[in-house]
C-alpha cells in the first residue's frame, strides 16, 4: 500500500512540475520579439478613402507596428483622420474618451477592447501615440477611433443607453431592462425590444436631435442597429453566421467613413482586419459565402485598397479556452522564395506597379495566404493549407506586404490571468491531497 501511495505522490509531483513549467514558459513567451525595431515600410500610399491592413494571425507584435506606421503616413501624407478595428463598434465610445477627451489612460481603454489578441502593449503604444497627437493639434485634425464587429453588444447597450438619458429621460426607465439588465449574449426578454428601441428612435428623431444634435443621434442610432445586428447573428447558425457577421462589419465600415465625411470632412480611413476579412477576391476561399472585402469592393470600388499580410517564420499567440498559448509556423513556397532577400526588411509589392519586377511575377498567380484566426490547434502545422487562404493574389489584394519574420505579441498581464488562476488552483489541490496522505 504504501509503495502505491508513493507512486501516487511521484505521479501528482510530475503532473505539477508539468503544469508549472507550461504556465511558465507561456508567460516568458509573453516577451518574445520585443527588441525588434519598428518596421520601415517603403511604400507610395494611395489617397483612396479606405485602406485596409490585413493580419496573418491574431496574435503578432508586427501587426500592430504595421498599423502604427501605416497610419502615420497616411495622417501626414493624405490627412487621414480614423483608424478602424476589427473589434466591437462599442467599444469605441470609451476609449475615443481617452483619445478625444483624456480621460483614463492607454492602457484602461486596452482593455475595453473586447478581443484579448488586441490587448498588447503594441496596441497601448498605438493608441498612446493617437491620444499624444490629438493633443498637438485642432480639435477637426484629431484622429478618431471605432470598432465594427458585432459578435458582442454591451458597450453599445451601455452607449445608447447613456444617450437617450440625455434624449428622452424622462422616459428612459422603459429602456433599462432591454439595455441595462439583460447579460451580453443574451436576447432581452421584455416587452421593450431592441426592433423597439430603433423604431421609437427614428419616429422621435427630430425630438432627439433638438435635445442632443444630429451628429450624437446618428452615433446612437448606430449603436441601436448593432444591437440589432448582434441578436440577428445570435440567431444564425454556421456558415450563415460568418456570412451574416461579415456583411454587417462591412456595413459599419461604409456607415464610418460616410459619418466621417458628413461631420468631419474627413475622406480617409485605415482598417486593421484579418486577411480572410479584407480580401476582395469574387469567388471567396473561406468556408462561408462573402467576406466583408467583397463588400467594401463593390461599394468603394478603386477606393479600397485592401494589403495582405504574409510571413516566413512566425511565432503568435493563439487562444485555447481563454488562454494564450505559442505556436510556430514556417511558410515555405515560391513566394517565400520571391520575396525573402534575405536582407530581413519588409517587401512591400504594389500590384499595380508594373515597373516592380515583383508584380509581373506575382500577378495571376495563386498562393495559400497565411489566415490563421485566434484559434489554432498544434496538428494543423502538420497540414500547411488548413491555415491559409486560397486565393489569387492580385485578385484579393491591391498589395502585399512580406515580412521575414514575425513575433508574439508583449500580452498585457491580465491576459495571463487565467492562465495564472488555473496554476493556483492545480497547486493548491494537490497540496490538499498529498497533505491528507
């Protein structure tokens, strides 16, 4: 007996040692890549109103930096005044707060964003340099931010319902337990529904408007139709679902950049969306009927202007129940070859610079891009094509953007937590149980 009571003890001694030397390594991951420069990215940017940089997964430093940098040119090159995310439309009205008001800090309004792969010290130092320039500069050249997924619609419940407080408070009672109570994911259960709340809103319009101004009740209406947008995904299933979410990111994005044309004279935008997102190709590669570059194409025509990610050696974060965990993929192919001159800098290719030997061989030619999304499972780097995209390149991009290598992003610690608590508690049971031994 007690020889197996030993061996009990040894077993739940390995599985700890285990346990904490995965919990360890994954926070130590937390600061690969972090000495990299920044990127310098040669490129002549258009000056169309949207340009959208894609991302190869959800999870690396560099795609911040290419959003950083790109946005800059475009603020001092072509006046540029919104930046646009994959992220939830709500969760702009707090953290255009810090950026517009200063109010809080860069860090709090990380973490208003509702997708943990955003919230990195990458991302801080994004929205900490927006927040320092709307500073220097008059209140119609500051720099606005705003999220267009609809897969979650609390902060904009909370948004409107801070709004019609203003509008219609004396009745605004009637709206908390459709916009108060009710959990994120839920439908609201009242006789108030969200249908209600859009349709009371368009017939009082003027009344608003009086109380408020045309511009505040626009940005709420928006907020309204999200709720609605998100009830209407809850209800889809499948294929349908991505189908659904897509074309409804697409029409916040058109909804953006006319609100920032009307209110603010502003005619340009850039996007940071996952490559599957943006890509514009007719015939899709994705699992579902038309993502949300097909959309903005048609609608924008040669005033969108969509660049793909790829890589060579790339480190990411992806999410497994809420926790991060690093993987590692290498692409290897004739674009690869093309385009990695083994100097380490970016390659940037223009697909309609036909003086770039680059574009002649590019054009026309198929490649599986890089589209992993915030999930991944170890097997798939057995099976390179289950994490790309097919897609004919100039078709779905008007330009590539090639970096030799790609990092992990810096994870703020709070998306460690999980991870952390989830440690705790393993240690703390088995401690119990080898205690009562």
């Amino acid at each position: 007996m007690k020889t197996r009571d030993g061996i009990k003890k040894s077993f739940l001694w390995v599985c700890l040692l285990l346990v904490l030397i995965v919990g360890i390594n994954q926070i130590h991951k937390k600061n690969l890549g972090r000495d990299i420069d920044a990127l310098n990215i040669d490129a002549v940017l258009p000056s169309v109103r949207l340009i959208a940089a894609g991302e190869a997964t959800h999870g690396n430093r560099e795609t911040a930096l290419v959003w950083k940098e790109l946005l800059m040119r475009l603020v001092e090159e072509h006046g540029c005044r919104a930046f646009i995310l994959e992220t939830s439309f709500g969760d702009a009205e707090k953290i255009n707060q810090y950026l517009l008001n200063d109010s809080g800090t860069a860090e709090e309004c990380v973490f208003q964003i509702d997708a943990g792969p955003y919230r990195t010290e990458e991302m801080v130092d994004l929205l900490q340099w927006i927040h320092d320039y709307n500073l220097l500069v008059e209140d119609h050249e500051r720099i606005r931010f705003y999220g267009i997924d609809i897969q979650r619609n609390i902060d904009s419940k909370e948004a409107l319902l801070a709004y019609i407080q203003r509008a219609e408070p004396k009745h605004v009672s009637a709206y908390y337990p459709m916009l108060g109570q009710n959990k994120p994911h839920e439908r609201a259960d009242t006789e108030l529904s969200a249908a209600d709340v859009t349709t009371g809103m368009e017939n009082n319009k003027s009344l608003y408007i009086e109380q408020t101004s045309e511009q505040e009740y626009m940005l709420a209406k928006r907020h309204a139709d999200c709720i609605l947008m998100t009830e209407d995904l809850l209800l889809a299933e499948g294929e349908a679902q991505s189908t659904l979410r897509d074309r409804y990111m697409a029409e916040n994005v058109l909804w953006i950049l006319e609100h920032e044309a009307a209110y603010y004279q502003n005619s340009h935008a850039l996007l940071g969306a996952h490559n599957g997102h943006i890509l514009r190709q007719s015939n899709s590669p994705l699992a579902y009927e038309k993502p949300m570059g097909q959309y903005l194409g048609e609608a924008l025509g040669s005033d969108y202007y969509p660049i793909g990610l790829e890589t060579r050696e790339n480190t990411f974060w992806a999410w497994k129940r809420r926790i991060p965990w690093a993987y590692h993929v290498e692409r290897k192919g004739w674009l690869i070859d093309l385009l990695d001159d083994a100097s380490g800098q970016a390659t940037f290719v223009d697909f309609s610079d036909y003086n770039d030997t680059n574009t002649t061989a590019i054009r026309g030619q198929e490649w599986n891009i890089t589209g992993i999304g915030s999930v991944y499972r170890q097997i798939q780097s057995l099976y390179p094509e289950s994490s790309g995209l097919p897609v004919r390149l100039d078709a779905a991009y008007s330009a590539i953007l090639f970096l030799p290598t790609a990092t992990p992003s810096a994870l703020l610690a709070g998306n460690n937590i999980t991870m952390v608590l989830l440690v705790s508690v393993f240690v703390f049971l088995c401690w119990r149980i080898m205690r009562k031994k």
